[in-house]
C-alpha cells in the first residue's frame, strides 16, 4: 500500500533569477546571437561581402562583434569571431545584439 503525500499548504521557494554580468574580451565590442532570417544557418565570409565562405554558423549561436565594420551598398558588415576562435566578417541583418560594452 502506498501512503499519498498530502500537498503541502506553503508553496516552496524558488530562487530569483540573479544578473550575471557578461565578460567581453578586451577586443570585442559585444556580444551577438546568429539569426538567419530564413535559413538555418548564417554564413561568415573571409572578407566583407567576401566570396568565400569560411563557416556556417546555427542560430542561436554566440559569436563576439569585433571592432570591425564596413558597408557595402546595404548592409554593415560586421568582424565575428567563433566559439572556435576562428574569425570572419557577417552581415549586420544576420546577427542579433545580445550584449554591447558600456
């Protein structure tokens, strides 16, 4: 026989979220999730509007903004660096700020 837990009148406590403050490296100017629009992935270029793509990127990934920017018709293009270390330029419009330095 098994004996039932009555409820308990005084709902537990649950922690409070607490703000963690987010350690840019010194080179880096903020901090940036992927998010491709229409696609799954974003593409990080070797130069900006560059030809040759030296990543594919999932979104929802973090990458680090660089100090690097350049327009180019439209659109900003923006120096990332990887979780991997490696670094590459992408469009502004693929990137969404999460964290920008003070």
């Amino acid at each position: 026989t098994s004996t039932a837990v009555p409820p308990s009148a005084t709902p537990a406590l649950l922690a409070s979220p607490t703000a963690t403050a987010i350690q840019l490296p010194a080179d880096a100017v903020a901090l940036a999730a992927v998010q491709a629009q229409d696609a799954v992935n974003g593409r990080v270029r070797d130069l900006p509007n560059g030809d040759v793509v030296i990543a594919v990127v999932p979104n929802g990934t973090q990458v680090w903004v660089l100090q690097g920017q350049q327009a180019i018709g439209n659109v900003v293009w923006m120096e990332v660096r990887l979780p991997d270390g490696q670094t590459g330029w992408m469009a502004d419009f693929l990137l969404k700020i999460i964290y920008t330095r003070p």
